[in-house]
C-alpha cells in the first residue's frame, strides 16, 4: 500500500502544479479578452487568431484542470446527502463511482479523442476562420486532458482504499481550508463590505 500512496503522492503534486499553472491561463485569457476587446472598439481592428488562442486557453483551463479540482475536491457534490454518510460509506461510494463512472468515461474519451488529434496532427487542419490557428494543439487536449482526469482518478482511488484499509486518512473529511480558499473567501468578504457601504 505505501508503495501505491508514493504513486499517488507522484500524481497528486503533477495535478497540484498543472492546477497552478492552468490559474495562470485564466489570468492570460482574461488579459487577451480584454485587450482584443479595447483593441475591436478603439481602433476597430479585430484578430481571429487572438479570439481563438483565448478559446484554446479556455479549453486547456477546462480540460487540464479536472484533475485539479478532483484533487482539491472542489467538483460536483451532493454534499447534503454526502455529509450524513459515515466516512466509511463516503469513500465507498467514492470508489465506486470512479469505478464504474469515471474510469470508463475516461478511457473512452481518450480512445475517441485521439483519432481526432492524429487527423488533426497528419491533415495539418488549420481554423475556417481568416487568420485562424492550426487545430491539432486543441484537438491534442482532449486525451490529454482526460489522460490527467483518470490518473487523478487512480490516485483518490488509491486514496480511499487507503483509508478504508486503515493506512491512510480520510480525503473527504471537513480540513482547514488551503490559502487559495482562505484567499478567496477575504475578497468576497471585502466585496460584500464594500456593497454595503455603497
């Protein structure tokens, strides 16, 4: 078992880096749209192939960084229902569901999604649009992508039955929040003072 946790500790900090740096996509996307905008309305020119790197980065934001909100457990929960299960029961559905969900979704979207990536990469295929990108780099983060997900999936699987074999701890109990948490809970409070006194 502490084998498979050093395994899983490999993936999880791969994941925690990739996270990183998909925050940093967001901020270069943010800045791209915001420039092409200012760009389009002040002097009235336009570029697709700005407007199609911010879908890439958006793309990569929303592919590459499953693994990371699977690992900071931050994705889609009934956490209602969840909270009332014993620890036991938690990781157990957990299993599960990557099991029987998660494992087969991810593997099927690599095999579908790298015959669109081959084609992509071997036909050159480029953008309709005028100025547009080659499309093999988006094209590539679809496998990619999911390629991240399902070993992310392994390392919780990992995980849980870790804990459910007592050499390990419970992944899904109530912990201190991290300093991103921490982070954005200052600034919704600030905006909410600052609404207030508005």
């Amino acid at each position: 078992m502490q084998a498979l946790l050093k395994i899983s500790s490999v993936i999880d900090r791969f994941n925690d880096l990739l996270g990183r740096l998909m925050m940093w996509f967001i901020l270069a996307a943010t800045l791209i749209s915001a420039g092409n905008a200012i760009v389009r309305k002040v002097f009235g020119v336009s570029s697709n192939a700005w407007l199609e790197v911010q879908w890439y980065l958006f793309a990569a934001v929303f592919l590459l960084g499953g693994g990371y909100a699977f690992l900071r457990n931050v994705h889609v929960r009934i956490d209602f229902l969840s909270t009332r299960f014993s620890p036991r029961t938690r990781n157990w559905i957990d299993i599960i569901g990557i099991v029987v969900f998660l494992v087969p979704l991810c593997l099927m979207l690599i095999y579908e999604g790298w015959p669109v990536f081959e084609r992509a990469w071997t036909s050159g295929e480029m953008s309709s649009n005028a100025g547009g990108l080659i499309r093999w780099p988006v094209m590539l983060l679809i496998p990619l992508g999911f390629a991240v997900l399902l070993a992310q999936g392994a390392s919780e699987l990992i995980k849980r039955a870790a804990f459910l074999a007592g050499a390990g701890p419970d992944v899904l109990a109530h912990k201190e929040p991290d300093e991103t948490e921490v982070l954005l809970k200052e600034l919704a409070n600030s905006d909410a003072t600052a609404g207030t006194k508005a």
